[in-house]
C-alpha cells in the first residue's frame, strides 16, 4: 500500500467490510491505518448501477456478494488489476475483465 507507482481504487463496500470492528472496538491505529488508506484512494460510492454491475458478476461467476460488488467497482474503474487476500481457486479467480492477484501469491513470490 506504500507503493507510490500505483493508483489505488476502492469503493464503499470495502470500508464497510474493515472499519465497523476497529470502530467498535476503538482500535485507533487500525482506524487511522484505514483511512489513511481511503483518503490516497479513488472511491467509488454505494449505486444502482455498482449493483447492477454486481450482480451481474456474481450470477456469471458464481460471487459472493461482497467479492461482486468489489470486483465490479474495481473493473468500472478502470484497474488494471485487483489485489485480494482471497486464496486462489475462490469463485472470483473465475472473473474475466481484470487480473486478479492473491497476496498469497506475491508473499511466496518474495521469499
């Protein structure tokens, strides 16, 4: 994420997935990490259309509901490619339109 070459896309489903527990939990850092984050990060808003785009991936490929609407915001965006901490093999290595990249995948390749 210190990676000053790379343009970083999100979307509000991802603030919803990693900021509820630190917040409740008043974790501070964890807190401060994240928005840190958010605010270098092209977000893209809750809408019809990142739903529609969502559901669609997610009746062609098999999604879960928050890999979908990730994933579609990701490729609305315009990225080049969406890193996950999802293991390979999930449901959303099946997407077409974007690559897809596992940190487990870049941990093993650094070591």
């Amino acid at each position: 994420m210190a990676d000053e070459d790379r343009d970083f896309l999100t979307c509000d489903n991802v603030k919803l997935e990693v900021l509820p527990k630190p917040t409740y939990e008043r974790c501070q850092p964890e807190i401060l990490f994240y928005q840190g984050h958010f605010d270098h990060a092209t977000n893209e808003p809750f809408s019809k259309e990142l739903g529609d785009a969502a559901l669609a991936l997610a009746n062609k490929y098999g999604l879960a509901t928050g890999d979908a609407l990730n994933l579609a915001s990701a490729i609305r965006q315009g990225a080049d490619e969406f890193i996950t901490s999802e293991l390979p093999g999930k449901p959303m290595f099946r997407a077409a339109g974007i690559k897809i990249i596992s940190l487990h995948q870049m941990t093993s390749r650094n070591r």
